[in-house]
C-alpha cells in the first residue's frame, strides 16, 4: 500500500561519506534546515553499516559491501547518534529510509563465522561474490529460511529501535520476490513503511514495494543531446512507462545517483545544456523525483565511490529550481506520487518535433509543461486538450491568461511550467 506520509513528498540521497569533511553524523544534522528549505521530504541514506575490511576496494571500501547489520560505522558515529539523527528529521517535517543491502555482505560479515550457511557457496565449498567483478562482497543464499528470517528481523530492528521510515532496496532483483512479500508483511505492521526497489520489475510493486526505478526514461534523458526528434522519442516511451503504469504503485525519476554520478559521470557531464528541461521532466512525470546530494550546488565532478571525495558545496542556479519543482510538488495535489496524483494527457505541438508538452490536472487543479529540448529556439501551439483559461507561472508567479490557440515560445533547452 502507498503510505500516505510520501503522496507529495521529494526523494533526498545522502552519502554520509563524502556530505562533510568528517563525513559524520554529528556535521550533516547542521545542512537539515537547509535541505527542509530546499524541499526534501525524504531523506534516502546510502547504507551506514561498518564496512568490509577483506578484499576491500580502494582506501575506505564500498558503502555496499556491509560488516554488520546491526551496527553504525565508527566513520559517521554511533547508533545512538543516528537514531537523534532520524528524530531531528523528524522534527523537521521530513522522513527516513536506509539503504538496505540484501543481495551479499563483505568477506568478513559476522555471519560468515556466526553462520556461514546463510551463503552460496562454490565448488570449492568456500564464498563467492555475485559477479566476478564484484569481488569485494560474497553472495548470500536465500534458499536457507534462516537468513530469511535474520533479515527480516535486521530490517525489523531499524524501524523499532531507529525510528526509520522504509528502505532503499539495492539490487531488489537479485533477490527472491517473496522474500520481500514475507519481509514488508511482517514490517508494516509496525508502521506504514515507504519501500523503494533498486529494479524496474513492476512485479515488485504487487510484493511489498512502493515504488520501483524507471531507467527506460533516464537513459533517454542521457542521450537527449543527439536525439533528432526528442518529442517523438518521448511519445515511443509514453504507453509503456507512463499510460500503463500501475497506478497504485510509482516509479523513481532521477538526472542522477550516487552510481550515475561515480561511474557515468555527473549530470552536466551527461545531459549538460538538456539538464535542466530533463529535471523539471523528472518533477513533473507521474512519478517521485529524486535529488542526488551535490546537484542543488551543480557539482561537476563524479565522487570517488571507494575514497573520501568531498562534495563542493555552493550556491548554484540548480538549487532555486529544486526549491520552485519541490514547492511545486509539495502544493498542487496534481503532481502527488502514486493514486493520489492527477492524470497525464500529452499536448501536441504541430510541425515541431523538438517540443514536449503535456498537462497534468486532478480537480479542477492543473499544470501545465512545455520543454524545448533542441538547439533551437521554437514557436509552437498546443493542440490535443483545452489549455484555455487563468494560471500562474510557476517561476516568475505572475499571473497568464491563455486564450484559445495561444501561441507560445521557448529558447534553446527552455521550459514554462503554468499551474492553477
């Protein structure tokens, strides 16, 4: 079920890590004002376990490759101090999820001792990693209703004891579909619990997951730059990933990520001028967006994912249109994640194929989208639903008035965005 608390929120992740100089707990709680400014509702914290020693990668190892379940790396503080951390959240109007790694642990996880049969193993008897490549982490066995079990209860542990509000699932798919039916049964009666699946299968949505990703769309806003008809490439995608979604369910709409940003680059890097058209797209789809940490101050780099590479925070045009599309988000009920959003009805805009345009609208309230993702400057009409009548523009908020067969006009990789 999607939880109520999520219907109009924005996804926030934290790499704890690279967040301060110390990369501690203790330095983050000082940027939670700042981020309720900015409009984050939930806050999706990269995992925060004590990390694998053996056949560790690089200077400080993967943030994946987990020690401990149950345990906060000395690194970013102790479990004490996360659990003021996810009150003071609290306190701020905002929510917790934990990034949890489910798939395999590090080399010298407890449980290889503890309870090695929780593993695969290879023909030699000993551990393997999932991949060959992966070499850093072995693989765990979920055939053994023991682990099930143990994980659950580790699950379990940080909503009781930390007060977190879901999970970021990493490689959901890898791991048995009924696993996490069994696991979220037994967690939401706790609480209402906001689950986010590192996969597209939309099977996962009917098994305990509230949204999934949607990589289909973010690989196209990477490659907008040379895309000859951006408007009719969208169109290609629309049926699948947008009319026939589930509408119960929701799926994640990003320009990055801590993966996107260390090994594909950063989102300037990627989509440079089409970066801001794709980000008021990925607020503004039926969907939840997400804001990776670093983007509100236009970082450029890629972040060392195994070293401590510290985030430049500083003032940047991409903060102000963060704070304009969560606001927007958090006020127009048209654009609330999952059942509780409006309907998506595309607009149509003859004779230019570089235009994309749509109007989203649940009860009288509506919002209105144009995106320019071309070169070019473009001139264009809206055909295909009424757009007549009173709005505000959401980035100037003066009032439009449009008429039948209003005329509208962007600039090279412009938008507008008119609600009411």
């Amino acid at each position: 079920m999607f939880p109520d608390f999520a219907k109009d929120q924005c996804l926030y992740e934290v790499n704890l890590r690279q967040y301060t100089p110390s990369g501690s707990i203790r330095d983050f709680l000082a940027h939670l004002p700042r981020l309720k400014q900015l409009g984050a509702g939930i806050l999706w914290f990269m995992p925060v376990h004590p990390i694998g020693i053996k056949n560790r990668k690089g200077s400080m190892g993967s943030y994946y490759a987990v020690r401990d379940y149950l345990a906060v790396d000395p690194l970013y503080g102790t479990f004490d101090e996360f659990k003021c951390l996810v009150d003071q959240v609290h306190g701020q109007g905002m929510y917790v999820i934990l990034d949890w790694v489910a798939n395999h642990t590090s080399w010298d996880n407890l449980l290889t001792i503890t309870h090695p049969e929780f593993y695969k193993k290879g023909p030699g008897g000993g551990f393997i990693p999932p991949f060959p490549e992966w070499e850093d982490v072995i693989q765990l066995d979920y055939t053994n209703t023991g682990l099930r079990k143990y994980m659950t209860k580790a699950m379990q542990f940080w909503v009781e004891e930390a007060g977190i509000d879901g999970f970021r699932c990493d490689m959901a798919n890898l791991v048995p579909t009924d696993f996490w039916k069994e696991s979220t049964d037994v967690l939401g009666k706790i609480k209402p619990l906001y689950m986010l699946a590192e996969a597209s299968g939309r099977e996962l949505l009917e098994n305990g997951f509230t949204t999934i990703y949607n990589w289909n769309i973010h690989h196209f806003m990477n490659h907008l730059l040379t895309e000859v008809t951006p408007a009719l490439a969208i169109d290609s995608q629309l049926d699948k990933e947008i009319f026939s979604f589930p509408q119960s369910g929701s799926q994640l709409f990003f320009t990055s990520n801590h993966d996107e940003n260390s090994w594909n680059g950063s989102e300037i890097e990627r989509m440079g001028a089409a970066l801001e058209p794709c980000t008021v797209l990925s607020f503004t789809l039926p969907g939840i967006p997400l804001i990776y940490n670093g983007q509100e101050a236009g970082m450029l780099k890629r972040l060392k994912f195994f070293d401590k590479d510290e985030i430049p925070w500083k003032e940047d045009k991409m903060g102000t249109l963060y704070k304009n599309l969560c606001r927007l988000k958090k006020n127009n009920p048209t654009l609330w994640t999952g059942p509780y959003g409006g309907n998506f009805r595309r607009l149509y805009n003859p004779g230019n194929s570089a235009v994309f345009s749509f109007i989203r609208e649940k009860n009288g309230r509506k919002v209105l989208v144009m995106l320019n993702f071309s070169w070019n400057s473009a001139e264009f009409t809206l055909e295909g639903y009424t757009t007549t009548g009173e709005y505000r523009d959401l980035f100037t908020q003066q009032p439009v008035f449009l008429a039948p067969g209003a005329k509208h006009a962007l600039p090279a990789w412009g938008y507008r965005i008119l609600e009411k």
